[in-house]
C-alpha cells in the first residue's frame, strides 16, 4: 500500500535534520560521492566533498551540481576561477577524501594535508587528486541560485577532459560498478511510520543485468 505525504510526518523531528528537507530523508534517493578540487584565492588547494550532482551528455557533456553552499571555499573559489576537477574515490580512497572536511582551513593545502596527491590538471587552472580513478576537468559555465536569496546554488560546468584509471574502465579488471567502482551517498533514510532514523550510508551499485535479464 502506498502512504502519501504532503507534509512532514509527525514522527520526524525537523530539528534533527540540520536543514535538510523531510522529504529528502524519506526518499533518501542515492547520488554519486565526489570530492570538488579547485584552487582557493590563496593559490592553495581547495577540497569539497559533493554529493547533491547529476550528468548531461547531450550538450556536449556537463555537470550540475545542485546544492552548492555560498559560505564554502569550493563556492568562493571556483566563482573566481571558473574551473575545477571533480574526483571519484573507490572505497580505499573515500577516507581520505572525507578527511578533507577535517582539514577545511583556508591557510592549508587540503589535498596533502588529507594523505592525498595533488597533480595539476591539464586544460583547467586546479588540482586534481591522483589517487581517486576519475578526474573530470571542468569549466563553470552558469550559477543560479535554487530559490531567491537561497545560502544553495547550482553550479553547471562543461567536462572539458577526463583522467580515467584503465583498470576501472576495463570491466574484466576494477571495472566501474560493485566494490571497487563508482560510491554513492545514501543520506540519513528515515522511516516515516515510526520515525527510526539510519546513520548515512555509502552504496556501490549492483548491476542486475541487461533489459532482457529482468
Ligand atoms: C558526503 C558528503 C556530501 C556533501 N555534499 C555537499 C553538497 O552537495 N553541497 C555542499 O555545499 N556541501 C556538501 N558537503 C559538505 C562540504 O563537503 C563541507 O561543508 C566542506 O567542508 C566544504 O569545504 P570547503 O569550504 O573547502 O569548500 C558534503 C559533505 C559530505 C560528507
């Protein structure tokens, strides 16, 4: 049986959600985890973890981010220089990765300082991070805010190179799904009946086949 919301279920505390929607804990739709490299104002390396970000492949090929926070350093930055790297961990890199949360100070290269490598991309002006198996190079293209005098932007930037691992796009080797491919953010699901809240998880996706397979 379907239940139909409209509003936030008396079960769910609003409080505890830190700003985020009822309705994104109830759907908790998994989306891709990335870390955002840039260069701060500084000259130092910026590191972001993103997660909110889709894909376009029609026109040519774009990234959207759709919740981008104006009080970060990826926000600051990349509105200055225009271009970034977006990074894929695998599962041996994802920590370090989130550890550049921890290491979110202006004055510090974010990338050494989280354990990680920071090589210069090729086509943009920002750092990239060696050890994730996918570097999209970026150029931003257009921001807009997702509501007037919204804190959140989407930020869209075309793809304008690609650093692929070979093993990862070789499907008889890391290939780019299961455990050692692609990592999804799964965002603190709660269950509406009774309000039971999940930590957030991190999925891998699990391929069920082709068309004729279901
Ligand atoms: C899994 C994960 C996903 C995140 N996704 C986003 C996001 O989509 N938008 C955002 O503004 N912050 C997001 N954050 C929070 C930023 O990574 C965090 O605020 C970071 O410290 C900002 O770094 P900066 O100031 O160097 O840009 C996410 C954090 C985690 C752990």
């Amino acid at each position: 049986m379907k239940k139909y919301f409209d509003s936030c279920p008396e079960t769910i505390n609003e409080n505890g959600l830190y700003g985020f929607s009822w309705i994104e804990s109830v759907l908790a739709i998994p989306s891709p985890l990335v870390c955002v490299t840039s260069y701060k104002e500084n000259g130092l390396p910026n590191a972001t973890m993103q997660s909110w970000c889709t894909f376009d492949g029609n026109e040519g090929f774009h990234v959207l981010f759709s919740a981008v926070n104006k009080n970060t350093h990826m926000y600051s930055s990349i509105m200055k220089s225009k271009h970034f790297v977006v990074n894929f961990p695998s599962k041996d890199v994802f920590m370090k990765c989130y550890a550049t949360i921890e290491n979110n100070d202006y004055s510090k290269d974010e990338i050494t300082a989280s354990g990680l490598t920071a090589e210069t991309a090729l086509k943009v002006n920002a750092p990239l991070i060696k050890e994730c198996f996918l570097n999209l190079e970026c150029k931003l293209e257009w921001v807009k805010e997702i509501k007037e005098n919204s804190d959140h932007y989407v930020f869209c930037a075309e793809v304008v190179g690609i650093h692929m691992d070979e093993e990862h796009f070789n499907a008889e080797k890391l290939g780019r799904y299961e455990e050692t491919g692609y990592l999804y953010n799964i965002h603190s699901p709660i269950n509406p009946d009774n309000g039971d809240k999940m930590e957030t998880q991190i999925g891998v996706i699990h391929k069920l086949g082709s068309y004729d397979k279901l």
